[in-house]
C-alpha cells in the first residue's frame, strides 16, 4: 500500500519534513519562505522575486505545514496566511542529499565520449534546424550533451555562418572581428608550410571569459586532408584523474596563464587553472592551447616539477588518438563546439586546391536558454 504523504515540523519550526511514499524531504524554514511562489513574493507574469531576505525574520519559524492535495501548504509564524508550495516543484529543486561527490564529477545530461562517437556523430540538417521545433530542440540537446555537433546541407555562402549562430543566440564579437577567415590557398611549392596540422586545444583561453562557443563553417574544401578533428576535454580530465589524482588535483588547484599580444593594441591576458573546478567540484572548463600558453608562475617551486609532468600526461591523453572524433567538412557543412569543454584541431593537408572556412564565436548561455526555453514550453503544452 503507498503511504500518503505527510508533513512533519522540526526543531521548533525552523523546517519540516515531507514525508513522501519514497522517503523524506527537509526544507528549512528560510528556504521555504523566499522560495515561495505567491503573487506577494513572486511578481506574476515574469516570475521574478519581489521580496529580499531582509524582508524575512531571521528567526523565520514555520507553525503549520500540511499536504493538500499536490500541495504544500505552510503558516508562517511572522505571516497570518497559509502559502502553497507545489509539492513537485518542492520535489524537483530538494536540496536534502549527500554532497558526497568526487571532484571532477559532471552536471547530469553530460555524456563524455572519446573515438567510440565517431560512428555516431551528432549531426543537424540545416534546412530542418531553420523549421525550428523538433529537429532543433533535438540538435541544441546533443550539443549540452556531447559540446558538439555538425550541421550539413547548409548554403555555400559567404557569411552562411552567422546563419548558424542565428539558430540558438547571438555572434560575439572580438579583436578578430564579428567573424574570421581561415582560408589557405595552397600552394605545391611550398608543401612544407602549408603540412601543417594544430594540436587540438581550445580557442582564447587568454580571453576572461573565453567564448563559449565556436562555429566553424566551410565554403571550400578541395584540397586533401584538412580534416576536423575534436576531442572531449572532459573525458581527457576523467582520464587524468584515474590515472594520477594528484596530477588532476594540480591542474585544478594552481592557475595556468595565457596570453595573447599578437597584434597592435591588443593585450590579452587571463590566470585560470587548465582544468577548472566548481567550488563543489564539479567540473566547468578545460583551457588547453600551447600557442597561447604564458609563463606558469603560480604553482610553487615545490608542485611545479609534478605540475609540469600532469601538464605534459594532459597533453598526451589529447592527443591519444583513441580520444579524436575525426570529420571532413564539405562547402555547406560546419560544426560548433562547446569550447569550454571540447578541443578542436586540424590534420595537415596537402596538395593543390584550397580550404576556406570561416569561423565566428558565439555563446553557450544563449544556446542552453533558447534549448531550455523550448524544452519548458513543450513541458507546459503537454
Ligand atoms: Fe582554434
């Protein structure tokens, strides 16, 4: 028989417990009040918060808690009413758990990958993305998931790309300008240069904050090689941390510096560790880029050998090739990354013909809002 649910006051009304059919939830009384959903605390409409805590007593002391139908109700002792309280909205944003987690640990939804993705690259038609609905919630879905995805049957079209940007935010803009080319003829005189291929690493770490999201679009590609290669950051971070969790608790702990000044009256510069925690641990950014890496001078004398050897075991476990999701992007065709998360790097290509790709940065709050917007509004039509 399932038990009905009950509440129960604690510790003179500084919380209840709600006792549901699969266990209890408590909720502390100060909690409850300024998270209440009422027209007086909650403006109608736009949702936003009408009261400060100031507004609450600090000795906030719950009199009456009792379920009524799928709610909450809840008599203040500074308040002579009582206040509803969704019990599934209750439910959903329950703070009464075990923070017992493992640093480097990821935000749910979030799926590392390594080379296994290679035969299930997420990909969006570009036609069907600009329908908007399904196709697109779908896509924005695998890019909070995975930090990337591809979008192929796209115009061959100088400036396609902000096209791109439209479908989920806006294009930030930088010193490089609202977009930058990367386009090389190539020239079979001089193969040795044009060979080269890019470590992966994720785009101005100098920058604070870095852009969270690239695009990167392709108009021409008849030269050989040249291929799109992107690694998970976050796996790589996983890697190091079963392998040497004081290599990971370095890379972590101690800032890295990077800088950019390449070009007239332009500085740029930012101290930020390689592998980024939450204060709980979780885990929020990878920097890694040796072009723009500045002299490290925060990590003691004492750390900075073992610094340096988790530096170098980092680097490998990117390049190991058993990480790299490799892709050939055709005129029409680009990709977007999450570059807080994912590494992107170019093979060396050779021969005649040219590549012409052009990229812009945009960002990933955008993208998660436009995503969770349609996600809400599907919830609430169903
Ligand atoms: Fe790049």
């Amino acid at each position: 028989m399932q038990q009905a649910t009950t509440a129960e006051i604690l510790n003179d009304g500084k919380a209840v417990a709600l006792h549901l059919p699969d266990g209890p939830l408590r909720f502390h009384a100060v909690w409850l009040r300024d998270n209440a959903w009422d027209d007086r605390t909650r403006a109608p409409g736009n949702g936003q918060r009408l009261i400060t805590l100031g507004d609450i007593p600090a000795d906030c002391r719950i009199v009456s808690a009792a379920p009524e139908g799928g709610k909450l109700m809840v008599r203040f002792a500074h308040e002579d009413r009582a206040i509803p309280y969704d019990i599934g909205w209750l439910r959903a944003n329950a703070y009464d758990r075990s923070a017992d987690r493992r640093p480097g640990w990821t935000a749910p939804g979030i799926e590392t990958w390594d080379a296994g993705l290679n035969s299930a690259i997420p990909t969006g038609d570009f036609t069907a993305l600009k329908t908007g609905g399904r196709a697109l919630r779908d896509w924005l879905a695998a890019m909070r998931r995975y930090g990337f995805a591809k979008i192929t049957g796209g115009p061959v079209q100088d400036g396609a790309l902000f096209e791109v940007a439209d479908l989920f935010g806006y294009v930030r803009e930088t010193n490089y300008g609202r977009h930058f080319e990367v386009r090389t003829e190539v020239n079979p005189t001089n193969l040795a240069y044009t060979g080269l291929g890019l470590q992966a690493h994720t785009d101005n770490p100098y920058r604070d904050p870095v852009p969270t999201v690239q695009i990167l679009y392709c108009l021409e590609s008849s030269a050989a090689g040249g291929e799109n290669m992107v690694v998970d950051g976050f796996r790589a971070a996983e890697r190091l941390r079963e392998e040497s969790p004081r290599g990971f608790d370095l890379l972590t702990r101690y800032c890295a510096r990077f800088e950019y000044a390449g070009s007239g009256g332009v500085c740029l510069r930012s101290r930020r560790p390689m592998i980024e925690l939450a204060p709980d641990g979780e885990l929020v950014a990878i920097r890694f880029n040796n072009r723009s890496a500045a002299a490290i001078t925060d990590v003691p004398y004492d750390d900075m050998a073992d610094y340096y050897a988790a530096y170098r075991r980092f680097g490998e476990l990117i390049d190991d090739t058993a990480m790299e999701v490799t892709f050939r992007l055709n005129p029409g065709e680009s990709f977007v990354v999450d570059n807080t998360r994912v590494l992107h790097a170019r093979k060396g290509y050779s021969g005649s013909g040219t590549r012409w790709l052009q990229g812009c940065y945009a960002d990933k709050d955008g993208l998660l809002s436009t995503l969770a917007a349609m996600e809400l509004a599907e919830e609430r039509a169903a």
